[in-house]
C-alpha cells in the first residue's frame, strides 16, 4: 500500500482508474464493458441505495418489479423513445443452445428462434406502461407512484468502472397522474430529492436545472436534472426527472374516465439515479492518496488500530477499545477495531486512508498510559491525541464536521471554476481548461450543436434559478433570454 500512484494532475483519467481498483471498491469483468462491483464498493452503493429508497417511501412510492426483457414491438410504439435507445439495445432473438455435432462446443439452436426478438431492458416505460394500462380504468386508481430498483444493459462502445458501462445498476420511478399539474409537481419533487441526497449525504453542490430539447430524455416533455462539478472541471450528470406529458400513455392506450365519466389519456413521470453517482462521489471529494468518502455513505465511519508490542498491551488495548465501539455503536456510528497480528500499523493506516474511512483511532501504551488516543481526519489528513473520556462524543462531532467541511470546499471548488464569458473565440480557448461557462445562447438546436462539434462542451443545463437578463448569444449575436451552463462532461 505504500506504493505511490500517478495524481490527479499527471493522468486524471488514470487517478480515477487506479483509485477504483486500490480502493477495492470494483474492477473489470470478462463480459466487454461490464464490471464487477467489490463488496466494499456495493456497501457504499448499499448506503446510497438505502437511504434513497427511505426518502422515496416518505413521499409515498412503493417498490416494484417488472421485467428484464421487453418485446421489441414496444419499443416502436413510442416513436421518439426508441430513436433515443436503437443504437444501444441488446437483443435477444433465441432460446436455447445445443452441442455441436462436430464436438467443438455449444452453438446456437437455429430452431430456437423467437417469434418477436425480446430487448434487455435499456429503461423500463415500455414495459411498465404497458402494465398501467391494466391497473387503470378510474379517477380512483390514480396516482400511481411506482419505484423499481433493477439492472439495465446499454450497449456501450466506449466504458469506464462506474461512470459509463454496459450493464450497471440504477432505480427507475414511474408514476401515473389524473393531471398535468399533479405530474410535473411530482418531476420537480423528485427533483428535489435527489438534490438533498446529493449535498446532504455525498456533500457533493449540484445545479438544478432543464435540459435543453436536445439533451431532453427521449419522450420526454421535460427534462429535469442535477448538474455537478467533478475535480477536473467536467460536469457530471447526477440525476433525472422527466415530464413524460401524455406521450406513453397515448402509445399504450391507457385512458381513465375523470368523476364526470370523461375518459382522458394519464400523465406520466419518471425519475432516475444509477450507480454513476458511485464515480460522482470517488471525482467529487478523492485525493491522491485515495478515496475520500463523506461520513454519512462510508461504510466504516471509524477504524481503529492498535500498536503494542506484547500481548498484554494489546489486551488493554482491546479492552478499551471493545468499550469505545459500545459507545460509538450507540450513536449509531459505524466501527472496525483492525487488531489483524499480520499486518503492520502503518500498513493498516495506508490501506484505511486509500479506502477513505473517515476517522482513524490509534492507540499505544503510552496513549494508554495517559488515557489519551491519536485521532487523524480522512478529509484534511490533520491528527490530534484526545483524551479517551469522552471520545465518542469527539468522535460524532468530528463526523458531523468532516460531512460539512466537503460540502464546503467542493463548493468552493465549484465557485472558483464558475464564470461568464461572451465571445466565442475566448469560449474556444478556455473550455479546454475545465469548468462551468456561463454564457448567452439563442435557444435554437443549430446553434447548440456548432458549439458541440466545434468545442465537445455541451450545454449542462439551463439553471433553474437563473436571473433573466437580455444578452446576445456569444455565437450568432441573436438574442438571449439569459445565461446558460456549458461544460465538457462525463
């Protein structure tokens, strides 16, 4: 573990790719563009996965499961849907397999073949809209407010370990509405839970925002979305909320009679985070020694290690110890006591700050001796001895402050590398350097697409609480409402 690593600033791409793999949160598999994520890492997905899956019971949705394959004929009935997701579908077209004659192995039964090719779900509103038509006849049946924690496959060309593989985790809401009001309510509540999962829990600054009709989800009214800002200046698409308007509904037929008997076609939502915020979270706070993980999503919050050099120093030690992980357990506080005999200290302290745990307890005979412990910070590397009375209550605040103090300096991070700018030919010159650009744009796709193909920036978002000020666009010199978020992203 002491070996030393390219940084951040040598090779980001390979920072990122060597932290994965040292911080044993996953690695490669066999199977081209999939991963295999490491119990260490899904216990951090497990944190996120659970405390997603409280918020979005307490705004009232309920798990559900539905299936892998989806019949290729739905995906044609909603038009811009499947424009959006042709060049990514895996298909599968037959059942069984056989021993080929000539001994060399197992082919393909030919005799096999499906009547209608099935789809590996890419996204699920085929499939489960065409369940809501079953589930809705009335008013009385609506909302439907659905959540599904599932896998979906996209057949990607180009992949990295979390931000962007072929098959990887997600949770996909779908909800079902008697009103248009009542379903864009819901894309911006869902909107909102995301955005308080993101900076109360991975401590990571997000922008809300709408994405532009280009980057809008296909069949989508609306797109919703929370924008951050990763280490190199990228942005990173961190989650989604679509206004579905009443486009699956009128591809599936799925029609309710209002309290007057009227029958009317529902409106739909549907939302989405994926284990993309896995990579969110390694970009936004790790450092090149290692991951960096916030308090409230580190699946070990405090480690301890021992250091003694006879068996009855680490009994006392142990001893002690055993009463502080009671303490720490009480608060419900997340505690390892490493009194592993194979490996050395300083082994331990390398492994536990390249995993990112938080907070590190030492403690050797003389800390016994004078009842003291060494406590050092994940987040800021600084150390101090304390005293052991009272070190649990040391220990929750120095939690509480670590969670704030990264939210604190990613957003610092984020303001130093925000800025205006008007001209284009500037534009050109700094995107490359990373950042957030805000600038004038004349709202029309031709424009936006110039400035992809010309720079690789995309426009992140059109910022929800922007300020409307009349502007020129910075390419075409046509009139801005105001300004928009350019970025390069993941």
């Amino acid at each position: 573990m002491a070996q030393k690593y390219v940084t951040r600033a040598e090779d980001y791409s390979k920072w990122y790719n060597e932290l994965v793999y040292r911080a044993d949160l996953a690695e490669h598999s066999d199977v081209r563009g999939c991963m295999v994520i490491k119990p260490y890492g899904y216990a951090i997905w497990e944190k996120m996965r659970d405390i997603l899956d409280v918020k979005f019971k307490e705004t009232g949705h309920s798990n559900a499961y539905f299936p892998l394959f989806i019949p290729k004929s739905y995906l044609s009935k909603e038009a811009s849907h499947v424009d959006g997701f042709a060049k990514e579908c895996a298909v599968v077209t037959h059942y069984r397999l056989k021993n080929a004659e000539d001994g060399s192995g197992v082919i393909v039964d030919p005799d096999s073949k499906l009547e209608e090719e099935l789809i590996v779900r890419p996204t699920s509103e085929t499939i489960i809209w065409n369940s809501y038509k079953n589930w809705i006849q009335s008013y009385r049946d609506l909302p439907i407010l659905i959540n599904q924690w599932a896998n979906v496959v996209r057949w990607e060309m180009k992949t990295r370990l979390f931000l962007r593989t072929t098959e990887f985790l997600w949770q996909e809401g779908h909800t079902a509405h008697a009103t248009k009001q009542e379903a864009i309510a819901e894309t911006e509540q869902m909107l909102d839970v995301y955005e308080d999962f993101a900076e109360n829990y991975m401590a990571m600054p997000v922008i809300k925002g709408r994405k532009t009709e280009n980057e809008r989800f296909a069949g989508a009214d609306d797109t919703l979305c929370i924008e951050a800002m990763m280490q190199d200046g990228k942005a990173l698409q961190a989650g989604t909320s679509h206004f579905l308007g009443q486009n699956f509904a009128k591809a599936f037929e799925v029609k309710f009679a209002d309290k007057e008997g009227k029958l009317d076609y529902v409106w739909a939502t549907s939302w989405g985070v994926s284990t993309r915020l896995m990579g969110a979270l390694i970009m936004t706070h790790s450092d090149d020694e290692g991951l960096v993980l916030p308090p409230a999503l580190a699946p070990i919050q405090v480690v301890a290690v021992p250091i003694y050099r006879t068996d009855e120093e680490l009994a006392a030690i142990s001893e002690k110890m055993t009463e502080l992980a009671a303490k720490l357990k009480a608060k419900g506080i997340s505690f390892k006591y490493d009194d592993d005999e194979n490996r050395r200290p300083g082994w331990k302290f390398a492994e536990y700050e390249s995993k990112g745990v938080p907070v590190r307890v030492a403690m050797g005979p003389r800390d016994l001796e004078n009842g003291k412990a060494e406590i050092a910070r994940r987040d800021n590397k600084t150390k101090e001895v304390v005293d052991f009375d009272g070190l649990e209550n040391h220990i929750e605040q120095l939690l509480a402050d670590i969670q704030v103090n990264l939210l604190e300096r990613a957003k610092a991070f984020r303001l130093e590398n925000t800025r205006e700018i008007d001209s284009y030919e500037e534009f050109k010159k700094e995107i490359d350097k990373g950042g957030f650009f805000l600038a004038h744009w004349d709202g029309t796709s031709e424009t936006e697409d110039r400035i992809k193909e010309e720079t690789k920036a995309t426009i992140r978002c059109i910022a929800l609480d922007r300020k409307e000020e009349a502007g020129i666009c910075m390419v075409t010199g046509k009139p801005s409402a105001g300004r928009v978020i350019f970025a390069k992203a993941y």
